[in-house]
C-alpha cells in the first residue's frame, strides 16, 4: 500500500494507515451518579483548570496531548498536565487513548468522560458536548477532529476568527451530507465561507472526494453558488484538509475529472506551521499527472 510521506518522509501521525489504537482502562469502576460528580466539582476534587479543559473539549470534540499542552502550556507544566490528565480518566471525567504506529513514538488522544458529559450537559446546559460511548465505538474514525483542530487552534491564536465562527458539522441543506466542519474568514474580497472536508488515506480518499464534488457541483449548479454556513458571508470555497501534499498529487493525477467549476483549494497539514502558505490549488494534467500550486492567503500575518 502506498502511504502518504511529508517532504522530510515523515508519515503524519493522524493520517497513518499502521495505527494501532488503545482505550485506557479504569483500574476500578467509578462512581458517575450525578450529585457524587457535583461534589467533586464544590469540594474542589475537579477543580477549575479541570472543568476548563472539559468546556475546551467539550467544543473540540478530541485533542491529542500535545494540543491540550500548547493550550495549558501557561497554567500547567506539560508532564504535570499529563498525569493529572490521567487522574481525571481514572475518575471518568475525560476518556483517553493511546496511539501507536509503526513510524511513531506513542501519543495520546482525549475526549470528555461520562461524568464531564453529565455535568457540562446537566449542570451547566452545554449543548452538544460529544457522547463518549459514540466515540469510543468509533475512535478511529473520530481522528479527523485532532487534525481539523490543529487548523482551528492556528485560526484563533491569529486571531483570525472568533470561536462562534467555526463550526463541526454545520447543516448546509437537506440535498448535502453536512461536512466536518466549516469556518469564516474577513478577507478583502468580505467575508468568504470555508467548507471543510477531511480527505484520510485509509478511508478510500478518491471514492470520498468524487463524491463530495458530485454532491457540490449538483448543488452549485442548481442554486448557482455553494452553500453558505454563515449568513453574512459573500461566498463559500470547499477546503479539503489533506495530511500532505503528496496526497494531493495522487488523487489529483488520479482523476482527470477533478472538479474546476467552482473554487476549492487543500491545506496541508505538513505545512500548516506556515499556515499563510498551507494552502494548495491543484489541476488534472495530462498523463495522470497533477499540477500543485501554492496559494497565498496574503491577508493572513504569519
């Protein structure tokens, strides 16, 4: 099989086909009744830091440590963040679990627990805190949400949005699948919608990109414009998230019908650290080849 390596050779963890993928168990059941959690939380046994990291989850749906590090990394030491991290599990306020591949050293994914759930969502009134049982029945399916958080994080450390305007599976019309997720950018042409569709190589990434291009070209073509998320916005560009930028070659070349009626750019997680420069246009060359330009999102101060 062939699998998608960045320009050093690195394959990207959350896009690795050798994943291995394990929960962490509870060394004993615990307790998860409501008023027990409630009296976790006014006796300080959950302390502030720790329900913060439950509403930050609670909204990114699944992070890896290293992104709740870089989030804490000003209230918390990273190894001290890690084994209260792991208390918390232990208590069932978060889930976790280990990930381990041929081509990686171990890291650690997290979501909240049964017991965050129950007090964000009855206590606190959060809507649509993630359902830990959905996610543990389907992790690895799960793991586009590290990889579009990572954009996410970039966007709102630069500023470049505010938290209401991204959004994790919005509904864009009873005729389209809602897509993983979609934001808004202020750019000089106004504010520009990005719809965006996570393409992962183990999940038959050119049968899923045909078919999310039907859907929106059928859509495009009816109502003259792709949909709009937010309703101040001009128009809407479809972004496929891809690992890297050799993906794109292969599914470009791949498909000489690859879509052009209507605006669609990738960014690339290898380049995301230059994230002014992470976005690609791509077009169908003769011969099954691909050409790959770099796309400058010039408004965006690095």
């Amino acid at each position: 099989m062939s699998i998608w390596k960045t320009e050093q050779g690195l394959v990207p963890l959350l896009d690795d086909p050798t994943l291995q993928i394990e929960m962490f168990r509870w060394s004993r059941r615990p307790d998860l009744h409501l008023d027990i959690i409630q009296r976790r939380v006014q006796s300080g046994q959950i302390s502030q830091l720790d329900l913060d990291i439950a509403i930050t989850l609670a909204s990114a749906k699944l992070l890896t440590e290293r992104q709740l590090r870089f989030l804490y990394s000003r209230a918390m030491k990273g190894h001290k963040l890690g084994t209260r991290l792991r208390v918390l599990q232990q208590i069932g306020w978060l889930e976790g679990w280990k990930l381990k591949s041929d081509f990686h050293d171990t890291e650690y994914v997290w979501s909240v627990g049964i017991a965050a759930k129950n007090f964000l969502s009855y206590c606190l009134g959060i809507n649509e805190v993630p359902n830990p049982m959905h996610l543990a029945s389907s992790i690895r399916e799960q793991l586009f949400y590290p990889a579009l958080n990572d954009i996410r994080i970039h966007l709102l450390s630069k500023k470049l949005i505010d938290k209401e305007k991204f959004k994790f599976h919005p509904f864009l019309s009873s005729d389209l699948e809602s897509p993983h997720a979609a934001f808004q950018l202020d750019t000089p042409a106004g504010k520009i919608d990005f719809i965006v569709e996570r393409i992962t190589q183990g999940h038959n990434p050119l049968k899923f990109l045909k078919k999310k291009q039907s859907q929106y070209r059928k859509y495009a073509t009816t109502n003259g414009q792709l949909p709009k998320v937010f309703k101040d916005s001009v128009q809407s560009v479809v972004v496929w998230s891809i690992s890297t930028e050799e993906g794109i070659e292969q599914l470009v070349s791949s498909y000489p019908n690859y879509e052009q009626e209507y605006m669609q750019l990738f960014i690339v997680d290898e380049h995301l650290d230059n994230f002014r420069y992470a976005w690609r246009a791509a077009h169908p060359l003769e011969g099954y080849r691909a050409e790959i330009q770099r796309f400058d999102m010039d408004f965006i101060k690095d």
